[in-house]
C-alpha cells in the first residue's frame, strides 16, 4: 500500500534473480474510480535499485500527495 504524503519506496520482489536483466520498467496505475487505468509513476532500470530478486522504486512525499485515494 502506497499512502500519500509518505516517502516509503515501492518494493517489489520476484521469484528470480533480476540483476542482470538490462531493461526493467515497473509501471504504478492507478484503478481508483475517476482515475481509471491512470499511469501515475514510471521507473526505468536506471532509476530503481537492484538487489537479486528485489526492485526498490523510490518515490517522494511530493508524487504520493498527488495519488488519487483509494486502494
């Protein structure tokens, strides 16, 4: 869960080692009502951390304020 005004960076963990794929995108969309199916964050490769199986996408407390509510 992604709660606006916080900083926490989205982690996402896979069941393989992902260090030496050379393109990773993660997408964030958002399936709120009256934002359906909005892209509301892009990271390419270059702008996460990877770590084996794990991908940290950082975000900042200025791009989650702007999430819509929802789950």
């Amino acid at each position: 869960m992604i709660i606006q005004g916080s900083n926490n960076p989205l982690v996402i963990q896979f069941d393989a080692s992902i260090v030496d794929m050379p393109a990773l995108v993660v997408t964030l969309w958002s399936d709120t009502a009256g934002y359906p199916h909005k892209m509301l964050k892009r990271w390419d490769r270059d702008q996460m951390t990877v770590d084996d199986d794990t991908a940290v996408c950082p975000l900042t407390e200025a791009e989650t304020k702007v999430f819509p509510n929802g789950n």
